[in-house]
C-alpha cells in the first residue's frame, strides 16, 4: 500500500498551527510550499519490497539470510526499513539530524508503521539507538528517539528511553567500512535489565547502513535479558553508499 504523509496528532497542536500560519511548510527536497515533502517528491520514494534478508533488508526470492548476511553473528531477530537513502528520505533525515525538524520526525512516523506491515512481531516495549551523552548535549536531542517515540505512541507501547545507553564514546561511522565499524562500536552499549528482562524490545534508528550499531545495541539488550529483539530503520543505504556521508 503506497504511502501518505499525513501529520500526526502534535504534541502541542496549536504551536503546530501557529508555525505553520507565520512559515507554510515546504517540501524539504525541493522547496515547493505546501508540505513537508511534496506529493512529486512522496511518489519518488519507493518502500522496499519484499521478502527479503531478515539482517539487512536485502531483496531475495523468498525471506531468509542473504549471503553478505550468512557469515555475521547476528543479535537481533529482524529489520526492516522503509525505503533506501536516497531522495526526500534523504532529505528527510538530514533536516531531522541536522535541521531540529522535529515536525517533520512526527510526520514520517507512518513510515515506521508501513514498514512494520506484514511482520508478525510480539512487542513489548520501545526504544531508540542512544547518542553519546556528550553528543546528546551538544545536539539537545537524539534523531532515533523522535522517530521512536511517536512509533510507541501510535502503538500503544511504551518508550523507554533508559533501556539502552551507550557506556562509552565512539567516533562517527561516517566513512568507515564494516570491519572498522563493527570495531568502532564492540562494547560501546549497555542495557537496563530491570527494564528489558524477559521482555520483546523494538529498537528505532533513522539510517540502516551496515547494521553494525543496531547489532550491538541488540547484543547489549540479550546480555541484559531481552526475550527478542527487532530493529527498524526510516531508510536503508545502499551498499554503495554504506561509507557516504550520512551518519
């Protein structure tokens, strides 16, 4: 089923309106004045098909592991994304990481649900890829977390912001290779037991890339307990794009 932006029920609605009175909105890909992202621009995005890999959101004949997939330890149980990186989605992510669009984050939440159509995951509980607290500060937020939080309130779920932390500082992936991110990230996540024992857990990010950070955070949530794990991700870059400049 295609998709279509519509606006979420805002957090504060009559500062939505007031915004959107004194600056419309416009289309974040190519500047046309109406929407977030324009229809023209919406019809460009194609959500990715299925089945596919169950680690990285390859397409195959049928669901199963791919073989870039087969010969890695994997600790989540699924992903899946939306659409690959590329166009508005790009856009997208960029104005939400960089540009303090936390509107548009709340729109795309639909995205996250039409990604999720099809799956037969038991969840439990919410949660987002962490930020550095060092980075949480001098961003004043975490991009995951505005994606995942309206997710756990259309959902009915709770978010639990706290179920996942990172212990230790890592350098940006941005242009590094898988071998060198997996390493970048060994051990720089740890999990609330109280929080995640015996529970299903649904961990948000905004880019899938090589799957390095998702895995880690999903090994830190199964040494705390965690029953399951699932990751989803707004977009997946493609593997021409896995060391481009996207965070």
């Amino acid at each position: 089923m295609p998709f279509t932006l519509r606006p979420l029920k805002s957090f504060h609605p009559a500062l939505e309106n007031a915004a959107d009175w004194l600056f419309p909105p416009v289309c974040i890909n190519c500047g046309t004045e109406g929407s977030l992202i324009c229809d023209d621009c919406l019809a460009k995005t194609s959500p990715l098909g299925s089945p596919r890999c169950v680690y990285c959101g390859d397409r195959l004949k049928r669901k199963g592991v791919c073989k870039r997939c087969a010969g890695r330890t994997w600790y989540f149980d699924e992903v899946r994304q939306y659409a690959i990186y590329a166009g508005a989605l790009a856009s997208a992510v960029r104005a939400i990481k960089y540009g303090h669009n936390f509107f548009l984050a709340r729109h795309l939440t639909g995205m996250l649900l039409s990604a999720m159509e099809g799956c037969d995951w038991q969840v439990d509980l919410i949660t987002a890829v962490p930020l550095s607290p060092r980075h949480e500060r001098s961003r004043g937020y975490n991009q995951a977390a505005l994606l995942a939080q309206p997710l756990a309130e259309l959902l009915k779920l709770p978010y639990l912001g706290k179920a996942i932390r990172r212990s230790r500082e890592t350098r940006s992936q941005v242009n590094l290779n898988l071998a060198e991110r997996q390493l970048n990230v060994s051990g720089a996540f740890s999990a609330n037991p109280d929080l995640v024992r015996g529970r299903r857990v649904l961990i948000v990010d905004d880019v899938y890339t090589t799957g390095a950070t998702l895995n880690e955070c999903a090994r830190a949530l199964k040494d705390s307990g965690a029953r399951e794990v699932y990751a989803l991700a707004l977009c997946k870059a493609l593997h021409s794009l896995e060391t481009a400049s996207i965070g």
